[in-house]
C-alpha cells in the first residue's frame, strides 16, 4: 500500500470524494488546495497544505517524503486561454517537475474525455489510446497533460498514468453520463490500481464505471487491476424520466465531449468579441 500520497486540488469536486475513499490504516493523505481544506476529523490521517501547483517551490516542499502524487488540480471548466496555460498546463509540468526533482516516481494525472471530445461516437467502444481532438481550451490543457507525462516517463523513467476521467459523481446527471459515468467508489479503485501496479511506465485508461451504455474501452485500466463495480443503469430509468432522449443530431450525441462541442464553449469567439 502507498504509505503518503499528495492530491492536489483536494478541495475540488473529484478530490473530496476521494478524500475518505482513500483513506487507509498506516496511510497518510497529504491534501493540497489553493483554498483552504476542512479540517481534519476525528482519527482522519491527513496532512493539509495551502499552495498552487504553479509554485514550484511549494510543490516541492509538499512533494518532500512522498511516495505517489494524484494530481487532481487545475481548472476543472472551460476557462480562458490564459487561465489554462498558466493553471493547468504550467501547473501540470511544475507538479511532474517538482517529482522528479523530489524523487516521487509515480503520478497519477487526471485526464478527460474532452481531451478527445470532437471524436465521433463509434459504435463500438472508444480505445484507450484515441489521438487527440480536444474540444475546448480545457481539451488541450488535458492534451498536454497526457504529453508531458509521457515526457517525463519515457526520459525520467517515472511511472505516469493518465486516467481520461468520464464523469464523476454521486450518480449519472443527464443522459449522456449513462455513458461516461464513473461512480466516486470505482473511482477510488482505479487511484487504487494506478497507485499499485508494478512499473507501469506510462499509460493512458479510462476512467469510467462498468456501465451497460459504456463509450469508452474499460481494457487498459483492467490491465492495471482495476475491476470496476457500479454501473449507470441502475439509474437509467430516473434519468430518462427526468431528461427524455437527447435530440440526435446534437453535440451531446455525436461527440465523446457532448455539449462541449457546442457553441456555448466557443472560447475563442467570445474572447474575440465576434
């Protein structure tokens, strides 16, 4: 088991539902959020640190004794480019730079479908290792994540794992997370099998639940020992009621990034002002 893991962005949506998840006796969570962190309950084993992943000297004092890191921080939304190149790209290369420099030799990177958001829907499922056609700013920002985990496992030799995260939450939020849905428990076995495979060099797999309606291949996270439990459709019936079927010719049906590929992300054109 890994003794100390630093997550960052502990404090966002994906990084508090894996807080008391992964939370294990003899483990040491080390939460690290630009915003302050809840305090730490009763018997809970954490160590909180108040910093950004674009400063470099923070990341490595929070990196000092660490075995693995999950970097889980950055803009989780379409931001403007500015934003992304400085939060999430610049921030994505000080964490891994920061790793290396600490001698922490495996990473975990949050990944997303929109990385690969203007691929059509296939019929089959999508393979893990899709070439890039990222939807949005954020799209890239993921894009180059992937990248520079490559990088920095193939000339650093870390082990570097990029999960291309569907859609975590409590439960499916429209339809088309019947698809790309990954429950907060699944969610917690994969960080698991990422954080235990033996050399994994670098990889990319998805990271959804063993749903019925499943878009993407589940096969390169199974090869890490990852064995997914939930399924969306247990939840089926009341998302349908309460959304009806997606119109077929819209964004939310023809790509993997759904509504991302709409004109409401046109990040661009509104920056622009035309």
């Amino acid at each position: 088991m890994t003794a100390r893991i630093l997550i960052t962005g502990a404090g966002g949506g994906v990084g508090t539902l894996m807080r008391p998840r992964l939370a294990a006796e003899g483990r040491v969570l080390r939460l690290l959020d630009i915003a302050e962190l809840p305090a730490a309950a009763d018997g809970e084993n954490v160590e909180l640190v108040e910093a950004s992943v674009t400063d470099m000297a923070a990341m490595e004092a929070a990196l000092e004794g660490v075995d693995a890191v999950i970097h889980l921080g950055g803009h989780s939304l379409e931001e403007s480019w500015d934003k992304i190149l400085r939060v999430n790209i610049d921030g994505t290369h000080t964490v891994l730079e920061a790793a290396r420099r600490a001698g922490v030799r495996r990473v975990v990177l949050a990944s997303s479908n929109h990385a690969v958001g203007y691929v059509e829907q296939a019929d089959g499922e999508a393979g893990d290792y899709l070439f890039p056609r990222p939807d949005t700013y954020y799209g890239v920002s993921k894009v180059a994540m992937e990248a520079l985990g490559s990088l920095y496992a193939d000339r650093y030799g870390l082990d570097v794992i990029a999960i291309r995260i569907g859609s975590c939450f409590e439960k499916p939020r429209d339809v088309r997370m019947l698809s790309t849905w990954m429950s907060p428990d699944d969610a917690a076995r994969l960080f698991e099998a990422c954080l235990s495979a033996p050399s994994p060099g670098f990889r990319v797999v998805w990271g959804i639940s063993a749903n019925k309606r499943a878009w993407f291949s589940l096969d390169e996270a199974r090869s890490l020992g990852y064995e997914p439990q939930d399924d969306s459709e247990v939840y089926a019936a009341e998302v349908l009621e309460k959304h009806g079927e997606p119109d077929p010719s819209s964004p939310a049906v023809k790509y993997l990034g759904g509504v991302w590929c709409g004109p409401d992300f046109d990040t661009a054109v509104k920056e622009a002002g035309r």
